[in-house]
C-alpha cells in the first residue's frame, strides 16, 4: 500500500512540528498519510494525531491501533516531551481539519470555518465556503456573496462544518451488487465517523 511518491504533508510549528518531523516518515510507510499532530495539556500532555487513508476509503479502528502502535515506539526513542504523555491516535472524521492543499481542494463547494492568527479585513474568524487553495493561499465564499483569499501561513486553524451535504459526500463508495443481487436504494452504508486509540 506504500507509495514512492513523498505526500504532501500539514505545516507545524515548535513541539508539533518536531513530533510531525519524526513520524511523518513512518506513517507514510504504513501507506496512510498525517493530517495534524496537536499537543494539549501541561501535567500530562496529549499529543494528538490525526492519519488518513490516500485512497479516501475509512480509516479503521485496525488502521489506529497499527498507526499508534509504530508512532509510540518512535516517540519513546525521540523523546520530544519530557515526563508523562499520552498518545491519541484517530481518523480526521467528518468535519475534518483543512490542513493541506488537497484537502482545501477535495472540499471545495463545502462549509468551513477558519481561525487567524492576525486579523484580515478586521475579522480573526470567518465562515464560508471552500473555494480551494494552492500552497501560499486559501480561498473562501463568505455568508455575504464576497469572496476572500487568506495567506495559508496565517491559518490558525480550519475546519469543515458538519452538514448534510458533506455527510452525503463522505459516505464510502458502496460495493457494486453480487450477480443476480437486487439493489436495495434504501440502504446505505452509515458515513465514517472518528475512530480513535488511545496508548496510556
């Protein structure tokens, strides 16, 4: 399931970025993708990771065990936090973050909500649709018909908001029917939701 192809990966800063840094590479072995690395708490801090299939299939509870299991065994070597730690590992789920390009992209036409780090045009939080991105800027429809354009690098954070639309867009592609199976329209496979692990 491996690629030769490096994919592309989120930007991070400080811890995060050296947490990134040091699995990144492992997980992308594996032939999943990261999508954000996030550490919160100070007695015992919780890095979160957040991984993803390339071929837009669901992320399994099978798929985080396998991923958790790796990465802890790269954070006991690398040692970025000294003390008591707790690794999260899970899907992106639904409303997922807007971390990269292709995310920006595979989204467009969907809700997002988006966090500055400096205010543009006097606003810190804005809400829109996703027009896509390339690697310096995103774009957004607002709730007002204007369209804006945010410098990636000043994206605190972004995120889809959960509707129905994108529920409909996330359900995984249903199985072509068995020969001389009759096809039920009304079931449906239920959208992936997040699947998390835990290592204490």
């Amino acid at each position: 399931m491996s690629s030769n192809l490096t994919p592309e990966r989120p930007q991070h800063e400080g811890l995060e970025a050296r947490i990134a840094d040091a699995i990144a590479p492992a997980i992308e072995a594996m032939g999943f993708e990261l999508v954000r690395v996030q550490v919160s708490g100070k007695e015992r801090p919780t890095v979160q990771v957040m991984a993803d299939r390339p071929d837009g299939m669901p992320f399994t509870l099978e798929d985080c065990e396998a991923v958790s299991h790796q990465i802890s065994a790269i954070l006991d070597v690398e040692d970025p936090i000294p003390g008591e730690w707790l690794l999260e590992v899970s899907s992106p789920g639904i409303d997922r973050p807007l971390t990269r390009t292709k995310d920006w992209q595979r989204f467009a036409g969907h809700l997002a909500t988006v966090e500055l780090l400096a205010p543009q045009e006097g606003r810190r939080r804005l809400k829109g649709v996703v027009l896509g991105a390339d690697a310096a800027t995103a774009r957004l429809r607002l709730e007002d018909g204007s369209e804006i354009a945010l410098a990636r690098n000043n994206i605190r954070r972004a995120k889809l908001v959960l509707t129905e639309a994108l529920i409909a867009a996330s359900a995984p592609p249903r199985p072509p029917p068995a020969a001389g199976e009759a096809i039920d329209e009304q079931a449906a496979p239920p959208p992936p939701g997040r699947r998390r692990r835990k290592e204490q």
